[in-house]
C-alpha cells in the first residue's frame, strides 16, 4: 500500500493506464545496480530516482574530472575530485530521500556480485566493461538495459538472453574480434551531453515498462539507433548467433 506520501510524489504517473498504484509498489519494490555515474550514468540514477525505483546501487570507482561536466550533469563544479557513484547518490536523494540507494565505489569486474537485483542499467562507457555486464547479466538471468552514446549518435537495447535463450545477447550482436576496434569512447570520439541525456532518459523509460507496466511488450531483441544529426530513431531487429560463447555457456 501507497503512503500518503507516495501518493502525492507519484501522482502523476500512477495516473497513466497500466501503471496504477500496483505499478507504482513494484517500482518501489524493485531493485536496481546502475554501472557507471558518468554521461548516461547521471540521468538514469536521476530518473529513477525520481520515478521511485525503490532500491538503487551506482557502481563507479572513478572520480569527478572538469571535462565531465559538459555532459555528466548530477555533477557541479565544486565536486571535481570527489567519487562518481557517491556523488550521484547525493544529488538523487535531494530529489528523493524514501529511496534506498547507495554507491559502490569498486570496480564493475567479473567478481562484482549481481544476483541480488531485478535490473541491470549498463552506463559504463567501454567495451570491456559491456561484455563483463553482457555475461554476467546472463548468467545471472537478469534483464539488462544498455546504453551508448559518443558524437551525436546513441544506442539502447534490452537484453534478455538469460530469461529466454530466443534472444539475442550483446555478445551475439557485438563479437569480440582481434581487430583493431573503432574508436568508440567519448574521451577519443567526442560527445554531446544532449545525446547522453537522451539515451539515459529512455533507458529509464525502459526500465519503468519492464518493472512497472501492465500489457506492455518489452522491446528486447531490438536495438535502437538514435542520429542526433539527421534527428532520426531507426529501430533494428536483432538475431541470435549460434555460435555465440555467452549463450553457448546456458
Ligand atoms: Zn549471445
């Protein structure tokens, strides 16, 4: 049951049909780990936040740098130098203090522990990290919402290769290859904080259908294509490969 308080904090979503309040205690039930508080790190902790997500843990070891903050936006001025994730939970509880959210400042590796949560959100702003993510989200069968961005071009995709072994993983999609990869990290490439925000914002949206929504068809198995130059969202459908070594292990 709602509180008072809740009632009024989430009055404006639990109004829209197939939320409802029974969406807005799964919310508040939910729990969450988001990987890196950085350029999509910010406002999805934010939003979620906000939208009630109940039960929040931000994952970065790095620490606030002035070329951040054209785009990473929890972070001001005066908290260069200071922890990403602690700093992210910080500005989220002045939005909302009845959320439990609290930083990790390790490492994400292929020891961190996920299996306590219903979604994974991955902010993180590299390769390597995204496989890790990728394999332990499947292994530990859970939803994962990913996000990317560099210049002015974003990706998202839901992953589900672990609750359903007809989709596709990150790994089927993007192959570890030997290949000198392209440069596709925002330190080398560039980015736009707009686009950052964008992608952030509809990992959220996401997240909010898959937890909280009644007759909503997740959009696992496509992945998004946002062009902030043409202003244009293509939408792709995505096929399992076979001889994936993720899906290969379940
Ligand atoms: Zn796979």
């Amino acid at each position: 049951m709602l509180n008072d308080d809740d009632l009024n904090r989430y009055a404006r979503q639990v109004i829209i049909p197939n939320f409802d309040e029974e969406g807005q205690e799964k919310l508040l039930f939910s729990k969450c780990l988001i990987i890196g508080a950085g350029g999509l790190g910010c406002p999805v902790a934010l939003y979620a936040s906000a939208a009630g997500f109940g039960h929040i843990e931000i994952c970065d070891d790095d620490t606030i740098d002035l070329t951040n903050l054209n785009r990473q936006i929890a972070h001001k001025n005066n908290r260069i130098g200071f922890n990403k994730a602690e700093n992210l939970v910080q500005e989220c509880l002045k939005i909302n203090p009845n959320i439990t959210i609290k930083p990790n400042k390790k490492k994400f590796d292929k020891s961190s522990d996920i299996s306590g949560f219903d979604l994974i959100f991955d902010c993180s702003d590299n390769q390597e990290t995204k496989y890790t993510i990728n394999l332990l989200s499947h292994l530990s069968k859970k939803t994962l919402i990913s996000g990317s961005a560099v210049q002015m071009e974003g990706q998202l995709a839901i992953w589900k290769s672990g609750l359903n072994k007809d989709y596709p993983c990150y790994e089927c999609v993007f192959p570890k290859t030997k290949e000198l990869a392209p440069i596709t990290n925002c330190r080398q490439a560039g980015i736009i904080g707009p686009i950052t925000g964008l992608i952030g914002s509809m990992q959220v949206n996401e997240g909010i259908k898959e937890i909280a929504l009644k007759n909503c068809n997740s959009r696992a198995g496509y992945l998004f294509l946002y062009d902030g130059l043409a202003q244009s969202l293509d939408k792709i459908k995505l096929t399992k490969n076979k001889k994936c070594p993720v899906c290969s292990i379940l």
